[in-house]
C-alpha cells in the first residue's frame, strides 16, 4: 500500500483519523506520526481488532474517563504490563481524579504503583500520618497534625477539624468555608482550623445504634501537643451517624452542612427535640429543672412562658418542653437555624465564654 501511487497524503490529523478507521492495518505505516490520546474514539474502536497493547491500553483509559472502571478493567487487566509508564500514569491519574480506591487496589495488584500513588492508597486507607515524611506527606496537600495552629485571641470556642481519610479534608475544608461565609450564632462563636488528616489512629468505628465514635485517649497519645491548642474538636470519620461526645464531634462523609450546625448547638449544650433513646431519657428526664438551652422538664405549669412540649421525653418520667411551638434544628436537621435558636445559642456561647474566663 505504501508503494501505491493511489495511498493518500494524509497531510491532517483528520484525514489519517478517518483512514485509519476504515484501514486499522494502516497504523502499521503510520504509528510513529500518531499520537493515540489524539485519535477520536471511532479510530481506537477500530484500532482494537490489531491487539496492539497501546491501543487496547488507551481505551481502557477512555473507559475510565468516562466511569465505566468495569470495562476499562477488562483491557488494562490484559496490557498493564506492556505499556510504557507515561500511559500507565495517565490512567493511575484519572483514578485518583475520580477517587476510585478500590480501582487503584486493583491494578497495584498486577503492577506496582509509583510511591506517590502508593502514599495516595494508604491515606485513604487510614495510615497513620507520622509513618510518613513531611515531603511524602506535602505531595498530597498534607501538613503534620503537630504543626502549631493559629487561632484569633478572639474566638470563643478553637475548634480543630480532623480526618482518618484523605477524601475527609475535602468534605470538611467544605463545612469549614461555608460556616465561614456565615458564622453562626455570630462572628467569633467557633473558630475552625484548618483540616487535618490523622490517619486511623483513633480507631473510629460505630457502635450504640450505629453511631460513630473515635477513642479520644488515643488521639491524645499521638498528637498530646494538638489537642491542647483547642477548645472542641470535629471527626470526620467513614461512616456512623453524627453526634457529639463532650467536646468531641464525630460526623461522617455524608454528613451535610445543616447536620454540621445541628451538632454544633450540641455543643453549646442543646438537646434534641426527638426523642431521645430510653437509656438517655432514663436519666435526662428524671428530674425537673431546665436542662438544655432548649430543654425544660416537669410540669406545664413550671415551664418558661412559651415553651411547648417537645418530644424529647416520650421515653422518659417526666415531660419535655421547648422554646416553641414550631419545629426546630434540633428536631429535624432540614431546618433552617431559626432567630429564636439563634438568639438562645448566643446566650449559651456567652455563657460558656464568662465561665472560661472566670476559670481563668
């Protein structure tokens, strides 16, 4: 064909795409002025039938690409080892572009990974960050969790925001920059650090109803210098539902920006309006008195002027009332933060601003 006074110039990049399409044999002539990544996908459709490991490699990144990873696995699976290593980064690209772990997993089993890619694997896993170097750790827009933080001498509650997995630091950074836009219950009410992977040292899991729960003594163990520069901190942990312990928030990848602000007014000391399960209601509703910012239990005729029954209790001695009438934050996280809530959160942040001070 070559020798052929008939055999076209193919002079574009168009014309060698369409020739090719109709001719696949022609890539024989024609593979060292073509660029795969150029060709059109119906030129590397056709180009299959040469079993060419390129080619076959070049559709399964166009697999990927287009999140079919099932299809795409069929021709990497049969040419990984055969493709030079800048084909191979390109595919090992689009899988940590597209997060897909358990894709990555799967072709580190028929060719090792660049040691970025293996640091990139272990931290969605869970590795620790102090097995790492720093340099290995700032490839990946990751500082050491001892790092000294700095918080406004202005803020009320210093909050610090911390991970076991690398997808965590995009969620959070997220929270973070939206409450950020508008503090609530205002300005200077939380201060938030910049997020921070630990790695799976807590050991987060869930249990009591599925909720998620990270061992704080653990976390004190390997960062003791960390948690000393804030007041509360967050978890964003796998899976397991959000609450908040003390002065620990756990939250989960799913978690959204109304549940974030949900559980914050935990820790201001608020109660949920729904009822809560009997084995805290045992307790909580056992005596009357105002509990909660939100919560006052006993008799109608006791209760602030106002206040409504509220849910809290159902499974408890004594009844629940609430600041309103409505349904709040508190009871169905969809809600947006009313004026009433605002204005009690604010009360409950000052609160526990004069009580640091005059521990002091």
């Amino acid at each position: 064909m070559a020798q052929s006074g008939h055999y076209p110039q193919l002079a574009t990049p168009y014309e060698r795409s369409n020739f090719l399409t109709q001719f696949p044999n022609a890539f024989y002539q024609l593979d060292n002025t073509l660029a795969l990544r150029e060709l059109p996908n119906k030129t590397i459709n056709a180009l299959l039938v040469l079993e060419v490991p390129d080619i076959g490699f070049e559709w399964a990144i166009r697999h990927a690409k287009r999140d079919d990873f099932k299809s795409s696995k069929l021709y990497w699976q049969r040419y990984l080892q055969e493709v030079p290593l800048s084909q191979f980064l390109r595919l090992l690209e689009v899988l940590k572009k597209a997060n897909r772990v358990n894709e990555m997993s799967d072709v580190a089993v028929y060719r090792a990974l660049p040691i970025y890619y293996q640091d990139w694997l272990a931290l969605h896993r869970g590795i620790s960050p102090l097995g790492l170097s720093s340099a290995r750790l700032s490839a990946h827009n990751i500082i050491r969790p001892s790092s000294q933080i700095s918080f406004s001498k202005r803020c009320i509650n210093k909050v610090l925001l911390l991970t076991d997995h690398l997808l965590g630091l995009e969620k959070l950074n997220r929270l973070r920059l939206q409450y950020n836009q508008t503090p609530e219950p205002s300005a200077m009410s939380h201060c938030f650090s910049e997020p921070m992977y630990i790695g799976n040292v807590a050991e987060c899991s869930t249990k009591n109803e599925q909720f998620a729960h990270c061992k704080f003594e653990l976390l004190v163990d390997a960062f003791p210098s960390l948690l000393h520069q804030a007041d509360k901190l967050v978890v964003l942990t796998r899976n397991g539902y959000a609450n908040v312990r003390g002065n620990m928030m756990t939250l989960n990848g799913r978690s959204s920006y109304a549940v974030f602000l949900h559980e914050l007014m935990h820790f201001s000391g608020f109660e949920d309006e729904y009822p809560v399960p009997e084995s805290k209601a045992l307790w909580l509703c056992a005596a009357p008195g105002q509990h909660a910012p939100n919560l006052y239990v006993g008799e109608a005729t006791s209760a602030p002027r106002g206040w409504q029954r509220s849910n809290t209790c159902n499974k408890g001695g004594l009844q629940a009332f609430k600041p309103s009438d409505e349904w709040s934050i508190m009871e169905y996280q969809s809600k947006p933060l009313s004026e009433q809530y605002r204005i009690l959160w604010q009360q409950a942040v000052n609160a526990e601003y004069q009580k640091k001070r005059s521990t002091r």
